[in-house]
C-alpha cells in the first residue's frame, strides 16, 4: 500500500472487508450467484489480509495502487 503506514492498511483492509460484506448481500438480493461467489472470495481473501494470516501482496507494486484493471 505504497507509503501507508501500517495501522492505515489495517483500518483500509478493515474497510474493504466491510464493503465486500455489503455487496456480497446486494448481489444476493439480485440473484447474481456467479457475483456473489466472486465478491465471497474476495471477502475471504481481505479477512486473511486483516487477520494477518496473509500477505498484502504476493508481488510487488510500483506504489501508485494501480492493478492497471479499467474502472
């Protein structure tokens, strides 16, 4: 997280978490099973991030946040 320090990754991972949380139950509103599969794994995914049972990152990054994915 290029630069943060390290209780910010935390409360940032934290965010994630809870936001993925929230999608997860508006895609199942939806009836998206394929969505809610994929925002779970990422949910999991944050949860070992925070609780540390997981690195941030298995690569390096150049600092700037970019996965170079379009928004």
């Amino acid at each position: 997280m290029g630069g943060l320090r390290e209780g910010h990754s935390v409360d940032n991972v934290a965010y994630i978490c809870q936001m993925l949380g929230e999608l997860r139950q508006v895609a199942f509103s939806e009836g998206a099973d394929m969505l809610c599969y994929l925002i779970e794994m990422a949910y999991v995914e944050a949860g070992d991030i925070k609780s540390g049972r997981r690195p941030r990152s298995a690569g390096k990054r150049d600092g700037n946040g970019s996965s170079g994915m379009a928004v």
